[in-house]
C-alpha cells in the first residue's frame, strides 16, 4: 500500500513539476519510464520486493484523474496521504485464485479472507483490488463477469420524490422516514474529535484518537449505505418502473442552510443505487427534467401554482380545490413525466418544447 502511494505521489509532483516549469504534459507512457528509473534508484530498492502491477494501476489511475481534470468533472488530482488508507489493484497476471482462496504476486501465504458473500459458482475473478480505510479496516473487493437473471415483470409503477424529513415519498402515498445516519452519531462523533484536538500532533496518543474519529466516521457510512441498499433493492424488486427527478446534488448543497441535511440524506447514491439495480434485473428506470414543476403542479387538474414555499407541505389546489399532501403530489407527477418520457419520449416542459421547435425554425437550410 505504501509504495503504490509513493509511486502515485512522485508520478503527480513530476507531472505537476513538468507543466508549470516547462509547459510540458506528460502521460502514462512518461511515468511509466519514471518507474522503472525509480526503481534502479539505491533508496528505492524496496520498490521491487512488490508486484509491479499495483504501482502501474497507480498510475493508470492518476492518468484517469487528470483525464477527468481536463473534461472538467473533477478537482486537479491531490497527494496521497497515509492516513487516509489507500488501495492496491491486482489484475489477473498479479495474482491466483486457488480453491477458493487469494495469492497475491509475491506472497507466499492466501489472503486470511472472513468472506462477507461466496462468489458465484464457476466465476473467476479479473481484478481483486486490496482497500484499507481510515478506520484501519481492510477490506478486499473481488471483481467477477457473471449473467444477472431478470426479475420476474411487476405490474407496478412507482414516482418518487426525496425529500429530508421523509428521505422519499412514493407515489403510492407511502413515506420512508430519513434515518438521518450522521444526526444519530454526531455527539458521539463531537466528543471523539475534541479528544482528538487536544492530543500532540505526531504523539502514538493522537494516531490512537485519530483513529477512533474515523471509526465514528466508519458507523455513520456503513449505517447509511446498509439503510440504502435494503430500500433500493426493495423498490427495484416490487417495481417495474420507477421514476425520479434528475436532481443537481451539487448546486443545492451551496444552500448553507440545507447542505449538511442533504448530505446526510445522500439522494446522489440512493439515485445511483437505483440505477445500476434497474439495469442488473431488467426495470425501467426514468430521470425527469429537473427543472419539471412536481411540487407546484396540481396531480388532478394540472395547474401550476406560482408559489410553494418549502415550509407549506399541504395545500389546496384554487382551481380545482383538491387537498393535496405536497411531496405525495409531486411523487403522483414525477410517475405521470417519467411515464410520458419513457412511452413516446416527450418532453416535461412546454416551454423547452417551444424552444427547441424556435430553434428549428430559425435553421438555415444547408446548401
């Protein structure tokens, strides 16, 4: 683990060193040279008692991230820090699965695996990626090419709306409470990192607090990810299309006031969850434009309040005067948009309709 940290952080100094002293962009293929120079060095000799393998998927990992740097969908790339754990990725050249057990490259005994799930039967492994989190736990996560069977067609469909106080309201009327997994841990989580402020830094006292924060921090993920899994595996199992908003996570965390109650709520992963799940067993999984009126727009008669504010959760419609509870309503018009868009592709704002048909208009016949 510490040497593919090493070799990551010495491939991005030289590339970040090589742009801002001389313009000049390096790859894969120019670390990669580096490598084997850095290996012939006297006080990195201890680099060659590991497989090469991990510390090249190192740096096919950092090309990655600044791949994802120029496409604009991510940070310049930040030094590896020991503290914060690490992974180490083994392709199939870098290690044997021998009767249901783990060699890696260069190691003479199996991987001691407490195995949370047996593979499939007749699956081989193509990558096994070695993680160790900031807790200290290490984990081994095992990557299979297996067939997943549909699920059996539902004749049910279901809208979905989040929310904070409910994480979700269904377009069936029912609501699931947020467990609201950092709110649960957070004094336990204050007290741990005030003890952790108060200790020397580089004393064993202050690694051992350090330590103890990021188990609290470990609770809380775990708590969280368990709650989602069990409730995204259940909808996909009962549902055969499920609808949300495509909501941008990112601009509505910038509301201070609401940042810390959406991140907790984690609708990004719950909506990712859904996804990948809806596409394993053979659901029909909808995104609807984020900018559709599912709060404001009447379930019953279609009309559009101009105003909703968010402390108002029930109100009654002034054409059609049905009560409507407001996120119960909004999951009703999420389904209706996500049905619509998956039957014959339609847009869910007229006005987006009459933009894109002016633009068609205005097009200059090619000559």
């Amino acid at each position: 683990m510490g040497c593919t940290r090493l070799v990551y952080n010495r491939a991005l100094a030289a590339r970040t060193e090589a742009w801002y002293e001389r313009q000049e962009r390096l790859g894969y293929s120019e670390t990669s040279t580096m490598l084997t120079g850095w290996k012939k060095q006297e006080d990195l000799q201890f680099l060659n008692e590991v497989s090469c393998v991990p510390l090249q998927q190192g740096l096919r990992h950092l090309q990655t991230a600044f791949t994802n740097f120029f496409a604009g969908r991510a940070k310049y790339p930040n030094f590896k820090k020991k503290h914060h754990g690490g992974n180490a990725e083994f392709t199939k050249s870098a290690f044997k699965w021998k009767d249901g057990k783990v060699f890696l490259a260069k190691c003479q005994q199996p991987l001691d695996i407490r195995w949370s799930r047996q593979l499939p039967v007749g699956a081989e492994p193509s990558t096994i990626t070695v993680k160790l989190a900031p807790s200290g736990r290490w984990t081994v996560s095992i990557l299979v090419d297996v067939e997943i069977a549909a699920l059996p067609e539902s004749p049910h469909q279901i809208g979905l709306d989040l929310g904070i106080t409910s994480l979700i309201a269904l377009s069936n009327g029912e609501k699931v409470a947020n467990p609201k997994a950092f709110k649960a841990k957070k004094s336990k989580l204050r007290k741990a990192q005030k003890a952790l402020s108060r200790k020397k830094k580089g004393s064993n006292n202050r690694h051992k607090a350090r330590l103890k924060v990021a188990k609290v921090h470990a609770e809380i993920s775990d708590a969280r990810n368990d709650f989602l899994h069990k409730l995204t595996t259940r909808l996909v199992r009962e549902n055969q299309t499920i609808a949300v908003e495509d909501l941008a996570v990112k601009n509505l965390v910038k509301n201070h006031q609401l940042a810390l109650s959406i991140s907790d709520a984690s609708w990004g992963e719950l909506v990712r969850q859904l996804e990948y799940k809806c596409n394993w067993y053979g659901r029909n999984f909808v995104k609807i434009d984020r900018w559709f009126p599912s709060s404001k727009r009447c379930g019953h008669c279609g009309h559009i309040v101009d105003k909703l504010p968010l402390n108002i959760r029930e109100w009654d419609c002034p054409k059609c005067e049905t009560r409507h509870d407001r996120d119960v309503n909004a999951a009703k018009n999420i389904l209706a948009a996500g049905l619509a868009v998956s039957v014959c592709g339609a847009t869910v704002r007229p006005e987006q309709s009459k933009s894109v048909l002016a633009g068609a208009r205005k097009q200059k016949p090619k000559s």
